[in-house]
C-alpha cells in the first residue's frame, strides 16, 4: 500500500486517460438503446401528451384544442361502459388467478411424479399466440357446434351462447385470459417457493405443523414478495387485454358494447375511426389508472 | 376439476391433428395455403422475430454492461431516462410511432414490423442485473492484463451471461412471434403481414370453416413451441443451475 502510495501521482494520471477512454466505451455501448428509446419511445410519450390536447386529423394536421379531448372523455358514456368491463376483467381474473397459480405452484412444489411433464404442460399456454388461442376458444365455445355446448347438451342441458349472451361473453373471455396466464404466474411462484431454505420448514415441523399450517405460516408469508411481484404484473396486463377480445368478439356480436375494453376503445378511435387526439387521451387515461394502481399498491406493500 | 379443464384445454389444442381424418385435415391445410399467402405470412413472422431478437439482444447487452460495469458522466441519469420507458404502458407510444413510421414511408413494409421493437428498456434493465452479478474482479483482471472494454465485453462479460441471455432471448422471441396490435396498426396488405393478424382475417372470411381455423392456429403457434422445447432442453440439460437462473431471469431478479 505504501509503495501504491508514493506513486499516487501516475497512478491518477494514468487512471483519469483509463477513465475517458472508458467514457467513450460507454457511450458507444449505451448509444443504440439510449437513442432508440429517445426515438420511438420518450419522444413518442411526449408527443402524445402534446396529441392529447389536439385534435388530429386523418392527415396528421394537429389543431390544438385545449381540454376538449379530456371534456369529451368524462362525457362519454363509451369510456365509462369500456372502464368498467375492465375493471371488472381486473377484479375477477387477478384474485382468481393469482389463487389457480398458487394452488398449482404448491402442487407442483410437492413431490408428485411427473412435475416436470406438468410445469411444461401448464407454461405451454404462455407461449402460445393470443390470436391462435382465442380462435380454439372460439371454436370450444361455438354455440351451435363448439365441444362445451355439446358436452352439455350430451349431460342434458341446454346450449349456453358463450359468447354472444351479454351477460357470460366477459366471463368466457376472462376464463381464456387465466387460461393463458395462470401457467406463467405459476411458474414464477413456483421459482419463489424452490428458492425458500428448506430449513424454515425443518424447524416448523420440528415446533409440530401440519402441512397445511406449514403451507400458510411458512410458504405464504415467504412468498410475499413473489405474490406481490405476480399481482403487479397481472393487474398491469389485465388492463391492458386486448389480443384475446379483439379475436373472440366481432363488431357484429350482441355482446360487444359488454366486453369491450378500454385498450379497444382506444384502438378503434386512433385506428379504425382515426380520432388519435381523442384516442391520446384515451391512453394517458389509461396510463393514470395504471400509474395509481401501481402507486397504490406500493404504499400498501410498505405498510403491510 | 381445475386440473383436468386445464388438461383437456391443453389437449383441445392438438386436438385437429388426431380427431378430423387424414385426408379432411390434409384439405385443411391445402386450403389455408391457398386462401392467404400463408408461406410469406410465416416468412414475415419468422424474419420480424428473428431480426428483432437478435438485434434487441445484442443491443440491450451493450447498453447493460455499461450500466453495470462502467462509470461515465450522467449514467444515473441516462439510466432512470431509460427505466421511465418501463413504467408506462404501450398503448401511450402507438400513435406516434405509428406517425414517424408512416413519415419514414414505411408504412406497410416488412421493417415497420419490428422497427420500435429493437430497442428495449426491459431488456437492458433484465441484463444490466445479470452484469451486476458478475464479480468485479475477473474484469479488473482482465483490464490490467491490457484488454479494452470491448475486448472484456465481449471474451468475458458476454460468455458469462449466458442464463441472462437466454431468458431475454425466449422473452423477445415470445413477444414478437405472438405480438398483435403493432402490425395490425402498421401494416395492411396481407403479404406484409405477422402471423397473429393474418389469423384474425382468415377468421373474419372463413367464418365457419372450423378445420381452416384450427389448421392456421395450429401452424401458428407449431414453431414457438417446438423452439420453446428446444430451450428447455438446452437449459435443463446443460446445466442444472441454468433453469434456475432463467427463471429468475424471467421475473426480473426482483430481490
């Protein structure tokens, strides 16, 4: 050290040139992310803050027009109707699936045979594309010659109209939408639970807990950061659906108005009707309602 | 009950292949080809995918490392300019990506399908906690042995990330073989379409010709599952710790 000391002068000299040269390195490293996100991201985020108090025209003319686009979205009877089917989307599939994923994952964490052919079989639906999905679905759910319909009407019952019956079509499709992510979540949970020492469980079961008290005093509590992570995620995405809805609902189906979601809604205004000043709006509405969520949610995960 | 509903759910999907006879399913697939230009919608998938994972990874690689490893002036800066992207949701970016696409004239080409999708926040954040991993030493080592950061980058840093790499590799791929909305926006001709758009059309026109459907569906999704079967094999066979990694990998290394 003494002798590194005496020498402190080179050393900086020869540390400060190391150090530029890094500088460089670095910004040719960091420059095509840096500047893509710049392009097509953070300038993108605030022009469409820009278009949000614009009224763009199908020739991309934007003519300000102050807070009308924002007047118009709390007027609109569409915005609300398209929240709420959102809303209600979020509040059914993140506490069922979130229960569906953690039930799988302890399965699974126990020692059954076969879990790898399992923890396959459940992520497959993950990697799937949406659009093939929703069309299979759509075809199980078919109300004249879909399988469930058969299957019931071979118990005896009645055919049900899954998807056109306003009343079930958002139930049918949120059941795809878990379909889809119930085996993703799962694995997550799982990787959380594998990564719990087995010496907690040795110690509780030494104290005499049964397993499902091991399950809920052990696992659950170790699992919370887990948990948290897989609700954040689930609540962010089930707003945002709209592959599966977009497939499996036509314009023509008798239950569009109930099962459209804000994210279509916004898709038809910017896209098939060509209001994107509106449709700006729309998405930093949606941006808002995400944003507290997430604001929310990390108050209440430092409190609790 | 849940269990088999998701199993049956699980075989309903390779269901056409077994339950239409030979000679029906064989007609379905003919037709399908016939009714879209289904070889060049694949093509266009395939190419979308592949230039975005490659290029996404190698340039989020970079930009991780240096996060991670280098100190530079307005890094933090820099950094939370790039987290921020992460935190809002896509639909804000749409509308104008979509108008400086069309202001490059590429509307409707085979670049705009992965054009914004080269570039990623998530994937430099997901490698830059990889980088972080790493012991500091064996670059320091490397450094007064006379290497230069590209020389580390490259012989040292990017070899030992290979779990990192991996799981943003099927992350990408996964995202932009089944990506929906962009080249629904971007593109409509049907020969410059992806996979997951061209299904909705074939769907709209062939309303109740169930076997097409299934046979489109099928093929749409063939590829992605035997690539992922793939990766499984390479990660749970190689090394027993890799699988492990990739997942947490995969949830971000939250902790």
């Amino acid at each position: 050290m003494a002798e590194g000391k005496s020498k402190t002068g080179v050393v900086k000299k020869r540390a400060s040139k190391r150090e530029k040269k890094d500088w460089i390195a670095a910004y040719i490293f960091i420059a095509p992310v840096t500047l893509g996100l710049l392009v097509f991201y953070i300038w993108p985020f605030i022009q469409n803050i820009w278009f949000s108090f614009n009224e763009v025209s199908k020739f991309n003319v934007a003519t300000f027009c102050g807070l009308a686009n924002y007047q118009k979205l709390f007027h609109d009877g569409e915005v609300l109707r398209t929240f709420g089917n959102t809303l209600k989307y979020v509040v059914v599939t993140v506490p069922v699936g979130l229960f569906l994923s953690i039930l799988i994952a302890a399965l699974l964490n126990s020692k059954i045979k076969g879990t790898s052919l399992y923890r396959t079989l459940y992520f497959l639906p993950s990697v799937t594309m949406a659009a093939a999905v929703a069309m299979v679905w759509k075809w199980i759910y078919n109300e004249k010659m879909g399988i469930l319909n058969s299957a019931i009407r071979a118990l005896g019952g009645k055919g049900i109209g899954w998807l056109t019956d306003p009343k079930i079509a958002l139930y049918s499709v949120m059941i795809v939408g878990l379909w889809m992510s119930v085996g993703y979540n799962m694995i997550i949970l799982l990787a959380g639970m594998q990564g719990i020492s087995k010496s907690y469980y040795e110690a509780a079961q030494i104290d005499g807990a049964g397993p499902i008290q091991l399950f809920f005093k052990v696992t659950i509590p170790l699992l919370t950061p887990t948990i948290f992570f897989v609700m954040i995620t689930s609540i962010i995405s089930g707003f945002q659906v709209f592959d599966v809805i977009y497939m499996m609902i036509g314009k023509t189906n008798p239950a569009y108005a109930n099962t459209q979601t804000v994210v279509m809604l916004f898709y038809r205004q910017a896209f098939d009707y060509g209001y994107k000043g509106y449709a700006a709006a729309i998405s930093i509405l949606i941006f808002a309602v995400i944003m507290l969520v997430t604001v929310i949610q990390m108050i209440g995960q430092k409190n609790g | 009950m849940i269990l088999t509903s998701f199993k049956t759910v699980g075989e309903a999907m390779q269901i056409p292949p077994t339950i239409f006879p030979k000679k029906f399913l064989t007609d379905a697939y003919s037709s399908i080809v016939t009714a879209l230009p289904f070889g060049r919608v694949y093509l266009n998938t395939i190419i979308s995918t592949v230039v975005t994972t490659v290029v996404q990874v190698l340039f989020c690689s970079m930009a991780a490392y240096a996060f991670a490893r280098i100190e530079f002036p307005f890094k933090n800066a820099i950094f939370v300019l790039v987290l921020s992207v992460l935190m809002v949701p896509g639909q804000i970016f749409l509308i104008p990506q979509y108008r400086i696409v069309q202001s490059l004239g590429l509307l409707d080409t085979i670049p705009a399908l992965f054009l914004p999708n080269l570039f990623s926040a998530f994937g430099t954040f997901l490698l830059r906690q990889f980088f972080m991993s790493l012991p500091k030493e064996l670059e320091e080592a490397a450094l007064l042995d006379g290497c230069n950061r590209f020389q580390i980058f490259r012989r040292i840093m990017l070899p030992l990330t290979k779990a990192g790499i991996v799981s943003l590799v099927i992350f990408t791929a996964k995202f932009a073989w089944n990506d929906f909305m962009w080249p629904l926006i971007v593109n409509t001709s049907m020969d410059k379409m992806t996979l997951g758009p061209a299904l909705s059309t074939l769907q709209g026109q062939y309303t109740t010709k169930y076997p097409m459907q299934m046979a489109g569906a099928v093929m749409a999704v063939i590829l992605i599952i035997v690539l992922f079967f793939i990766f499984q094999m390479v990660i749970c066979c190689s090394r027993g710790k890799y699988s492990q990694e990739v997942v947490e990998g995969l949830i971000g290394k939250r902790n």
